[in-house]
C-alpha cells in the first residue's frame, strides 16, 4: 500500500482530472477547447490543497451545448460525479469522487464573443479551434472612481448603522462588515497600496490577506462579527480619514450614528447579563 506522502496531491488530481477531460472531449468532436480559469487557469502559482477546477467547455454550435448541459456522460467519463447542481444557465458546480470540486459552464463558439470572464489559459484545443479564445472580447470591468468608492464606502457605513439602530443587525453587518470593507479594498487599489494585483476582479475581497497588511486592513477590527458594528463602523470611518479626504458633514453624521450604536450594544449587553 503507498504511503500518504507519495499520494497525489490536489493540485497534481485537478490536472490530471483537466488532462482526462480534454481527452474525452477530443474524442466527441464537437468540443473546440478546454479553459482553465482561476488557479487552474493563468495562476497556477496560486493552486493548492484547496483548489477547485473552475473552467470552461467551448462547443461548436448551442446544439453541442444544450446536449453537454443535458447529460454529464462527458464529465463522467473524466471523473466520477458524487454531486452536482445547476447553478447557472450555463453551467454546473460538482463535487467528484475523491473531494475534488469543479464548477464549469459550457459556451458554444458564437457565445464567446459576448461573454465576461477574466483570462485564462488553453488546457485543450481542437486543432482547428480560432486562436485568443483565452482571452475575453468584452472587456474585463474596471472599477468605478476613487470618488465613487470612497462615498459608497462612507454611505454604507451611514446606512448600516441606521439599520443597526433600528434592529436590523443582519443587514447593518453586511453594509459595514462586507460593502463597506469591499469599498475599502477597492479605494486602497486606487491609492495604489499594498502589493500586488488584484486576485479576482470580479471579486475583490479574494486574496485581501496577501495584499494588505494590518496598517491597512486590519480585518479583526473591520470584521469583528454581528455584535460589533461600532467598532467596525469607526475602524473604517478611521482608515478613510487617515488616506482620502472626507466631507466633514457625513464624517460627523457617521460619528454620531457610531456612539448611537454603541450605546445600543451596551444597553443590549446589560439587559441580558
């Protein structure tokens, strides 16, 4: 029996399991290429035992596609389905024998000329396949100005703590503990701190960890949890204040919400020792 350390590791199955597919679709014929996208696409750096398999199916006509969206005997015929569930019009999330994930959608030829996605990289192509399918001909979203950023940033704080104060503590936390940090990351983008590039640009909170350091965004403040909304509120009012300028009407409207909320969490907290 082999021992665990000569065992493949989870990025070495999430290619070969992309090896396996390209091999069952050359064989079909009417599979034009395979895209790795993510860390199975052009960061492959960035893959490890916590990977997923996240691609792209490229077909020769909506025929081809609707029968790959129909029937998985092609993903089958790769790897083992235990699971799986339509979640798009396009494509699938499934878990496959082994606790490998994949999440991939199916586009024909012609689709690709209008769909987003960011790039990626050619696991498989036919040999008559059209070259840059990789690359996408909409153009990847940018993000809204620096002046946008920093006002919905300050505006979900103001509404979250409204929201906070009127009980509403779900919905306040998801304003300032998930929009409003969003906006921040965006805005420190902008400022041009931190290192590196963006992860994902369809998702900004992606690698967060790697790019800024607690000077910047210390998350054990800005996220502390659904009692804490005051201190959320005013580490990120303070952040802003320190690196962009702010108008001073809407920083002490912020400010007054913040001691509101704070006294409400104190009053709460009484109440039920």
């Amino acid at each position: 029996m082999p021992s665990s350390a000569t065992q493949p590791t989870v990025p070495e199955r999430l290619l070969a399991f992309l090896d396996r597919l390209g091999a069952v679709l050359e064989e079909r014929g009417d599979a034009v290429a395979l895209l790795g996208l993510g860390s199975v696409g052009r960061d492959l750096h960035r893959l490890d035992e916590h990977s997923d398999a996240d691609f792209f199916v490229v077909v020769d006509d909506a025929a081809a596609r609707d029968r790959y969206l129909a029937d998985l005997d092609w993903l089958e015929a790769a790897h083992p389905v235990v699971w799986s569930f339509e979640n798009s019009r396009a494509g699938r999330k499934a878990l496959l024998e082994g606790d490998l994930f994949a999440e991939y959608a199916v586009f024909s030829l012609a689709e690709m000329d209008t769909a987003g996605y960011p790039p990626g990289r050619i696991h498989w192509r036919r040999a008559d396949a059209p070259a840059g399918l990789e690359v996408p001909k909409v153009p990847v979203p940018q993000p809204d100005s620096l002046e946008h950023q920093i006002g919905e940033a300050v505006t979900n704080l103001y509404v979250g703590l409204h929201r906070d104060l009127r009980g509403e503590r779900l919905t306040a936390t998801r304003f300032i503990q998930g929009y409003a940090v969003d906006r921040w990351v965006t805005v420190l983008g902008h400022l041009g701190l931190g290192t590196g590039d963006p992860q994902d640009v369809f998702v900004v909170d992606r690698g967060v960890e790697r790019r800024f350091g607690p000077d910047l965004l210390p998350l054990a403040e800005l996220v502390p949890g659904y009692e804490r909304n005051a201190l959320a509120a005013q580490t990120l009012l303070d952040l802003l204040e320190a690196h962009v300028e702010l108008d001073p009407t809407v920083v002490a409207a912020v400010r007054d919400l913040i001691v509101r909320s704070r006294a409400a969490a104190q009053a709460r907290a009484r109440s039920s020792a």
